[in-house]
C-alpha cells in the first residue's frame, strides 16, 4: 500500500504542479484573448440574463430540464464548498497573502474557461434514452471533435466517476461531520447518518430536486457567509487599504517570517493561488458544464455568460471575502491553517459568534457540494454504463457518506485530488480544438442582437 501512496503522491505533484497549472492559464488567457475579454465586457449582461433567468421562457421550455438560474445555482452548490474557507486559508498559510492576488487572476482568466465550457455543452449535448439532456465534456468531446476522439472523454467520465466519490462525498461528509463536533459536539456518526438521509432525500429527486434545493440553498447560505465575512470587514475598515498593499506587495516580492507564518517565495504564492484558485472555482476541471447542459436555453452563449458569474461569485467574491478577513484582520501570521484559520479571523472580531459562522457555513457549503457532485458523478457514470446505472450509483453515493464522515480519508483525499486535476487533461484539450467553434458562435450571436437593436431603432417608413 506504500508504494502505492508514493505513486500516487508523485502523480499528484505533478497533475497540481507547474506544467498543469500554467497550461490552465495558459487556456484561460488564449480563451480571453479569443474572446476579446468578453467575461470583463459583458459582466454586467451576464447578470442582467442571470435574473431573466430564474425562469425559463416559452420558447426553451422543452429544450432542457432546468432554468438558466437554477442551472447556475447547481454549479455553485458543487462550487462552493470547503475550498472558499479552508483552500483559501491555506493558500495564504502556505504562499502569503500574494496568494490572493494570484486566485484572483486565476478566476479573472478563468470565468472565459468556464463560458466556454458551457457554450460547448449546450452546443453540442444530447438527449439519453428518457428523452433529457446531458452533456458536458465527454459530449463536447464526442459530439464536437468526432467519434475518433471518444476515448478522451471516456477517459474524463472515468476520472469524474471516481473523483467524485472522493472530493465530493466523503471527503465533504468528513468536514460536515468534524465542523459539527467541534464545534457543537455532535458526534461523527450522528452527523455522517442526519447527511446521508437528507442528502439521499434530494438526489433519489434527481437533477429537478437537487436544482430546487440548491437553488434555494445556495443563495442563502453565501449570503449568510458573506454577511459575517463583511462584519469583520467593516470592523477592521481602517486595515483594508494596508491589506490590498500587502496583497499586491507579495504577489511580486517574498514575504518575510513573522509571528506565525514561515515565510514564503513569490513561486509559492503564485503556486498555491493558482491551484487553489483552481481548486475552489472548477474553471477549467469540466466539472460544471454538466449542470449548464440541462439548462432550459435554446442559446449557448446565453448559458455562457450566466455560467461565468459561477467563477466570478465563487472566487472574487466569496473567495475574496474570506481571504481579506484573513488578512485584515491580522490572523494571516498567526499559525494556523485551512478552516480554522479562518474561524481564527472571524472569532478575532466575532468573539464566541465568528466559529460558529465558518463552522455552520463549512457544513452547509460541503452539504451542497455533495448534492452536486452526485449529479456530475452520475452523468459520468451513465455515460460510461447507460441509464441502468444511475439508480446504483445514487445507492452507492448515499452509503459513501457515512464512510466518508467517520473515516480517515488521507489516502482517498489524495487519490480524488489527483483524479480531480487529471479531470482537466481532456476537457483542456477538448477546449483548445473547439474554440474556433466557441469564437465562431459568439460572435454570430453578438452580430445578430446588434442587427436586432438596429432593425428595432429604424424609423418605419409608411
């Protein structure tokens, strides 16, 4: 079993190492200079067809299963999870507060990944034998490259299938069940047993139920979070100028050791930025195209620019908030890591209050990451093993959780992290041949609304 932990160790460092990380920037940056910085010109558009979005119009009602909002707020359920409070944390634990910086650019490139993602799946999804939609890169890869490329996204259907069990199932069920006992006493087994009920109630529902839960869900619990993480703000007001310094300071120059904190390179904080940036918001995994394949849109550039405000309210806002608690509030060099870390940041302001915020906002956080990881996991599995599977696989899905919850999971953390990251081979690739497609449909789509506008402002002549 050692030799096997080290392989894996090896593969690990080098699927999060250097070459991955530069080639999804890499991508991300080819993509905005394709796209011509659509995700900055069109940001506020995105949010205008985000709101027109919690409902579907007439037209789509029978070309998806699920609104264009709710398709979104499946994605974020998945999104945001432990990455936003303890990936941050330990981000800036291990590379400095520059790490933020770099998040920051890593989600700036990233939200084109992520468009372009989404006006693939849509594009190019397909219908299964009950007559709805699926997709994603394993049918972008299929549908769009030719049959001679489906190995590849059988190859991103076998690294999702298995991932998911790891990322998001036990390994979130293992941070519902300890957030709880530490700071409510629960005991593991009480929380990994109330998770699996409640987590199997939704997802026996299928894509419809998680979406109305996570729907629901979602907005709450970010704007919950971001509320508390803005109190602490506000309290430490007169700190956040000399943070934003100290942020861009470091993201160019090494921060020295002090009080806590070991000291870090600027590789480091471009390093650990970067992978956790990635790591929190998906841009470029594949992973959230699968929610944005159901949505009920006859227009993948529409899905597109509402799927991008996923990377953007995942890493510049929420991401952003916990990372600037941190930093203001001084707990950055403090010595601790991961969540509690940022439970240090909040209680700093929040005496007796701020713990329990992150421990309630970790638990629910990973709570919807596991209802939208099944549904990734199971699109993966189906098209690997048809529809036959999908009732064996949520079967499986729920018992894991209790496993997942009591258990030691280093070896599965590790293993789901590698397969996590080698989930974007295919899909990046897929990416790069298919943007004459995205660049060509975007563009149709654009000319056409600008002629609309101009028929629509001439005077008729009589």
């Amino acid at each position: 079993m050692n030799w096997l932990t080290e392989l894996i160790k090896q593969i690990n460092s080098f699927v999060w190492g250097i070459p991955m990380l530069v080639m999804i920037l890499g991508v991300g940056l080819f993509l905005t200079l394709g796209l011509r910085g659509l995700q900055v010109r069109k940001l506020v558009t995105s949010f205008r067809l985000l709101w027109k979005g919690r409902r579907s119009d007439e037209e789509s009602k029978k070309e998806g299963e699920i609104s264009p909002f709710s398709a979104l707020m499946t994605s974020l359920s998945a999104t945001i999870g432990t990455g936003n409070i303890a990936g941050v944390a330990t981000a800036i634990f291990l590379g400095g507060p520059g790490a933020l910086f770099w998040m920051w650019c890593t989600a700036l490139v990233g939200m084109a990944t992520k468009y372009s993602e989404a006006v693939c799946a849509v594009k190019f999804r397909e219908r299964d034998d009950k007559g709805d939609h699926v997709g994603g890169p394993m049918y972008y890869i299929k549908n769009g490259l030719g049959k001679r490329w489906a190995w590849l996204g059988a190859l991103f259907a076998l690294f999702g299938s298995i991932a998911g069990f790891g990322i998001g199932n036990t390994v979130q069920a293992n941070s519902v069940s300890h957030a709880l006992e530490s700071s409510f006493g629960i005991p593991l087994w009480v929380s990994g047993l109330i998770t699996m009920l409640l987590v199997g109630s939704v997802i026996i529902g299928g894509v419809k139920r998680i979406a109305q839960v996570a729907s629901r869900l979602v907005p709450l619990m970010a704007l919950l979070y971001l509320a508390g993480g803005l109190i602490v703000l506000i309290a430490n007001y007169s700190a956040i100028p000399e943070a934003f310094w100290l942020i861009l300071h470091s993201a160019f120059n090494p921060v020295a050791a002090s009080g806590g904190f070991a000291g870090a390179g600027v590789a480091a904080a471009i390093q650990f930025g970067v992978a956790r940036g990635v790591f929190s918001n998906e841009a470029g995994l594949g992973s959230a195209p699968i929610a944005h394949a159901v949505a009920q849109t006859n227009e993948p550039v529409k899905q597109g620019l509402i799927a991008m405000l996923g990377t953007f309210l995942d890493t510049l806002v929420i991401c952003s908030i916990t990372g600037l608690a941190i930093v203001v509030s001084g707990a950055w060099n403090s010595g601790e890591t991961g969540s509690v870390l940022t439970a240090h940041a909040f209680s700093s302001t929040l005496p007796g209050v701020g713990g329990y915020v992150v421990a309630i906002a970790l638990a629910i956080f990973a709570f919807t990451t596991i209802l939208g990881w099944s549904f990734y996991g199971e699109k993966c599995v189906q098209y690997l093993l048809g529809d036959k599977a999908i009732l064996p696989f949520r079967l499986l899905w729920i018992c894991a959780i209790p496993v997942g919850a009591t258990g030691s999971l280093s070896f599965i953390w590790l293993l789901a992290d590698t397969l996590n990251a080698m989930m974007a081979i295919p899909n990046l690739i897929a990416l790069v041949l298919l943007s004459p497609v995205v660049f060509h449909t975007t563009r149709e789509y654009f000319a056409f609304k600008a002629l609309e506008r101009a028929v629509a402002s001439c005077p008729h002549k009589h």
